[in-house]
C-alpha cells in the first residue's frame, strides 16, 4: 500500500486544488496525508507512548421523539492540524461542555503517537475521538479502482483497532458539476463494513438531508449552517421545519475547526433549547440504529 504525503502549496479558497489533487490521488489507489508544516515528524514518529485500542464507554440515552444532534469538528485527517490547531482548540477552558466528536488521524498511531495518547488521556466524557476523512488517509473511496478498495478499507481497519475508533468522517468523490457530492454505495459501504470495525459513517454532504444505509451500515450526510453560533441555531431551526415530533430526527453537524472554537460550541449548546439533544457520535450512531429496527 502507498502512501502520499504531499505539501500542498495553497490558500485557504484554493479547493480546487485540494479535490483534484485527492481525486487524482484516489484513482490510483493511493490516499493523501497532509503535512504541511507538521514539525519534527521523524521525532514524533519514533517516540514511544502508549495509544489505548479501548472505544470508550457510551453513555447510555432513551430514544425519544427529540431532534438528536452530534457535532463534529473536521480537519483531523491533516497531521498538523492535531499537531498545532487542534491543540490549542483542545487546550480551550470550554472544552467538555458540549458532547463533541473531534476527527483526529487513526494513521498519529505511527506519525505521532504521542499526541493521539495525550488526546486520548486528557478527553472528557463529551469528547469522542473519531476517524478523519477517509480512514487511514484522506482520499474518495468512489473514485479508487474497484480491485483496490478493499486494501484501504482493510489498512484502515487495522489503524482503527489500534486506536479504538469506530466512526469516521469521510469524502466521496464531487460530481462532476462540482455541486454536491456522489453518495456512498453498497460497494464501497461493504468494504469499510466487512474490513473496519465502524459502526457508523459521517460523509461530507453539508445539507444535511442524507440518510441511507447501503450494506446495512448507516451513512448520514453532515449538515453545515455556517456562521456564528446564533446563525447556526438558526439555521438547525430551519432545517428542521418540517418536523412534527413524531419520531426521533437525526442530524450530523459540522463544526469548522479553523473559524469556531470550543467557547463557540459552548455558546451553541447554550442556545440549543428542546426538541434539540446534543449527543456524542456514539450514542448518536446507537440511537439512529434503534431508529431503524
């Protein structure tokens, strides 16, 4: 199995870039690892410390008639980002207030073990570490050769027993408009189901509005409202208009890890009144299979 790690020479807007480059990447069978500016690598790489294989344990919940939420903080499949960004998110006073799932890299267990061991130590009981985008590297399960898939699949399997994760956040190739983004399939959902030992998959969709299960694995689209904590109240409320009370309402929330902090998440769990129960990952993934049984 290769693996490329690749300093990307761009700004922030530059997201062109970024899927071509992966989606390049992907069609030959080899997924990214951004490092750019991850400093003393080989240091980090060759220290000794003890990264825990335990999925930690799940508070236990009662489905209700509830709009359930777990939110989640992106950027964890890039190495320098759980070396210097995350960290001064996670050194943040208001971290623990809120349930959080915080994407992290399966692949620190040999980049940088020492840091995915401090984040395992030092996480409260609202924080959940899960995989970063895709599994054991960044890339676009859609768009490696068929004949290969199971070979990423199974690498990432392996680095998520080592580090007792079992979400993850994941791509899939855009469509070719450039609007939107293709679906996980049976194909590529049984692959991740029969060589991981995921329990669920958060793959990047942004509106919000899917939910599938190919492979009998659940898939549920994140969805982004974007702005401050305010406007991202707002925008729940709307995205949820349509909703009775029925039954239980599922919904992945994306957090940008650039712009918002955990004082921010704070403040939007402080908004976030009834039918609204922010859950972590897991017991969110729980909750949406008793849903569906």
């Amino acid at each position: 199995m290769l693996r490329a790690v690749i300093r990307p020479d761009r700004g922030a807007d530059d997201v062109a870039e970024e899927w071509g480059g992966v989606d390049r990447a992907s069609q030959h069978g080899v997924e990214v690892v951004f490092a750019d500016y991850y400093m003393n690598g080989t240091v980090h790489a060759g220290t000794r410390a003890k990264v825990s294989d335990r999925v930690r344990p799940r508070p236990s919940a009662m489905l209700r008639h509830r709009v359930y939420l777990t939110l989640t903080v992106g950027e964890g499949d890039n190495v320098q980002y759980c070396q210097r960004r995350m960290r001064d998110l996670w050194d943040n006073p208001a971290r623990g207030q809120v349930p959080v799932n915080w994407t992290v890299s399966p692949l620190l267990a040999d980049i940088g073990p020492a840091l995915l061991a401090h984040d395992q130590r030092t996480a409260t009981a609202n924080d959940l570490l899960i995989s970063g985008p895709s599994g054991a590297g960044y890339t676009y399960p859609g768009s490696w050769p068929r004949e290969a898939l199971d070979a990423y699949t199974r690498l990432t399997g392996r680095f998520l027993r080592r580090t007792g994760m079992d979400l993850v956040y994941a791509y899939n190739q855009r469509l070719p408009e450039g609007n939107g983004w293709v679906p996980f399939d049976d194909r590529i959902v049984r692959s991740y189901r029969d060589n991981t030992p995921l329990r669920g998959i958060i793959q990047s969709w942004e509106t919000g509005d899917l939910q599938i299960r190919p492979a009998g694995l659940a898939v549920i689209g994140n969805y982004w409202p974007q702005g401050n904590a305010a406007e991202y109240r707002d925008g729940l409320v709307k995205h949820i208009e349509g909703w009775h009370g029925s039954g239980p309402l599922f919904i992945a929330g994306a957090v940008t890890a650039w712009k918002w902090t955990p004082s921010d998440i704070a403040e939007l769990g402080e908004l976030l009144t009834d039918p609204f129960e922010v859950v972590r990952g897991d017991t969110f993934f729980e909750l949406l299979d008793r849903a569906s049984r």
